[in-house]
C-alpha cells in the first residue's frame, strides 16, 4: 500500500510540479494554471490517501494547525529576470509558515520552497524535488502540522515596479499543510525601461506588509543587486539567449563582475520542468567551469526538453514581524539563456 501511495505521489508532484516553484523562477505560474493545478492535485492525493490510516490530512485532529510546541519563520523572495529579449519581469513568492514536528527546511520543502543554499563555494549539487518532497513526507512524524499564515496584502516596489500579492488559500493539496500563499508577476513594456536600475547596485527593493489574521505589518528594505550578465558559454557569447552545450563536456561559463571584484558570490542554475536541477554557488569572480559530470546529470536525457541556465546573485535582509519569530528577504537579480543538448 505504501508502494501505491508513493506512485501516486509521484502522480500529484507531476502535476504541481511548477507550483510556487523556486528553483528557477516563481514567476511562471499564473492563477488559472495554479486554480487548475489545485483541482487535479487534490483528486490524486485523495486517491493516495484512500485506504491509508496513517495519511492524515489538515483536517484529522492530529493534523491540525501547529499551536502549542511550534515555530515560526517568513521567507519572501523578489526575482528580477532581464533576458536579451522580450521584457523584464519582477516575480515574488512569499511563504509565512507557522510549523511542529519537523524542522525548517521541511516545513519550507512542503510548503512548497527553497532554502537557501549553504553548499561551500566552488561546489555543484543535483536537486530533485520529487525525490525531496517524496523523502520529506515520509519522514514526517504523525505529528507534524504546517500552516502557511496571513499577513495582509504585500506589496513589493523594485526596478520602479510595484508587485501587489494578495493572500491566497490553497485547499489542502498535501497532508497536514494548509493556509495561504503569496505569489504574483509584474513585466515591464521594454528591457530598457529597468535597465539603469538592474546594473545600479545602490537600488533597494521595498516589502511592505499591511498586516492580517496571523502574522502584523512589516516593511523591509534590501539592496537589489547589480545583474549578473553571461559574456561566454563554452566560448561562445549567447547574444541570442541560448546556447547548445554537450552535457558529457564541461561548460565554461563567464559573466559580468560586480564591483567591487573578488567579493560575493554567484548560483549558476541548470534547470528542467521535470523538477530537477544544478545549482553551483560559486565566488563571483567572473568565470566557473560546470563540471560534465553534473550537468550530464540534468541534462544528459533531455530529449529536446527546455532547459535554461541562469547566472543570479542575491542580497538578503532580516526582519520580524508580530507573529512570526524571525523571517528573511531574498532579492535576486539574473540572466538566463536557453539551453539545448547537442
């Protein structure tokens, strides 16, 4: 019955797999998608569950929202994508979580999010999210509960956008989670209009929180970094934004410094849409070499699937909030190419 479940589970992962995802961009879903999503994934884990006793769900005493014994944490990321063409977009995610019986990193993989990354510089890492959010749920006590909590409207000001995010209640698409989701897109008309912005490292991004049911008002400033831009792939510059790389071959990647140089540090991504991707945290200094034997990983079966490669540095800023015990803003700034396996 287990083996079912777990199929099943794959099933419903396929489905969200684009969910408030992270990895690459929260910014592609849209409400209709995700409206649809929803309805597909609830039918799949009620199917999993059937016949399970100990598959609980947010409504099951056991399974209710974590009070006494819990914890708190926010996580509100901003990403500014500016492609070579087509138009900038400022994408948001926020996920306010009240937690019990896993830690954070669990709480955040089932509230469908990424922590940050604490690899050592230099080094690349393969991360599948079915596998994570698979591994997670059955390592999950009968008493863990996550609660994605309310804090009002959020608006989010950076590259002279506004991002409005309205909390939005998710049914109860996987055992013992449930509350509310932040996420929206703003795109502006022409790449141009950001661009002074994206390469001024003096410009800060504003989260303003209005307060609501569960967590009171905040307002967080945080330094919006400069944009990192590819100058070569495999020695060749992207001007188009795509590149064909041979995955059995390492990738020589080369982008634009920040000032001042020899601080700081870059991810370089290789994502797919089936969930899996290489994250390489790397010093920004200009230049990695991704390693064949990872990135064969990702992309050694594509089979003409998209890919995309992006280069992102990120600021981040702390802050607290009535109801929340700690809570951080990820502000991301990135370039991204498409990439083909020849």
């Amino acid at each position: 019955m287990r083996r079912i479940f777990l199929h099943l589970l794959r099933v419903w992962r396929k489905l969200i797999g684009k969910l408030e995802k992270v990895r690459l961009s929260p910014v592609n879903a849209t409400p209709r998608r995700l409206a649809r999503t929803r309805t597909l994934a609830a039918g799949a884990l009620a199917l999993a569950c059937a016949g399970l006793p100990s598959c609980g769900t947010a409504t099951d005493p056991v399974r209710g929202a974590p009070d006494g014994g819990s914890q708190s944490f926010a996580r509100v990321a901003v990403v500014l994508t500016a492609p070579r063409e087509g138009s900038v977009t400022i994408g948001a995610l926020g996920r306010l979580l009240r937690y019990r019986g896993v830690d954070l990193d669990s709480a955040q993989v089932l509230a469908g999010v990424r922590d940050r990354d604490r690899a050592s510089l230099g080094r690349c890492s393969v991360i599948d999210e079915e596998t994570q959010l698979e591994d997670t749920l059955a390592s999950s006590p009968p008493e863990a509960a996550v609660k994605m909590l309310d804090a009002g409207d959020i608006l989010i000001r950076a590259g002279g956008q506004t991002v409005k995010l309205a909390p939005r209640y998710l049914a109860d698409i996987v055992p013992f989670v449930s509350g509310v989701v932040y996420d929206g897109e703003v795109s502006s008309d022409s790449a141009s209009d950001l661009t002074v912005t994206l390469n001024d490292d003096r410009e800060r991004a504003r989260i303003t929180a209005f307060g609501g049911q569960d967590v009171g008002g905040f307002d967080i400033a945080a330094n919006l970094p400069a944009t990192p831009r590819f100058l070569t792939l495999a020695g060749t510059a992207p001007s188009d934004g795509s590149a064909i790389v041979d995955p059995t071959v390492n990738l020589e990647t080369t982008w634009t410094v920040a000032d001042p140089k020899a601080r700081g540090a870059v991810t370089l991504v290789v994502s797919r849409g089936n969930g899996m991707a290489l994250r390489c945290r790397v010093a920004d200094s200009g230049v990695f070499v991704i390693p064949a034997a990872a990135l064969s990983r990702v992309l050694g079966n594509a089979h003409g699937e998209p890919a995309f490669l992006s280069v992102e540095r990120t600021h981040r800023a702390s802050f607290w909030a009535r109801g929340i015990d700690a809570g951080e803003v990820e502000v991301t700034s990135r370039d991204i190419v498409a990439l083909r396996a020849n």
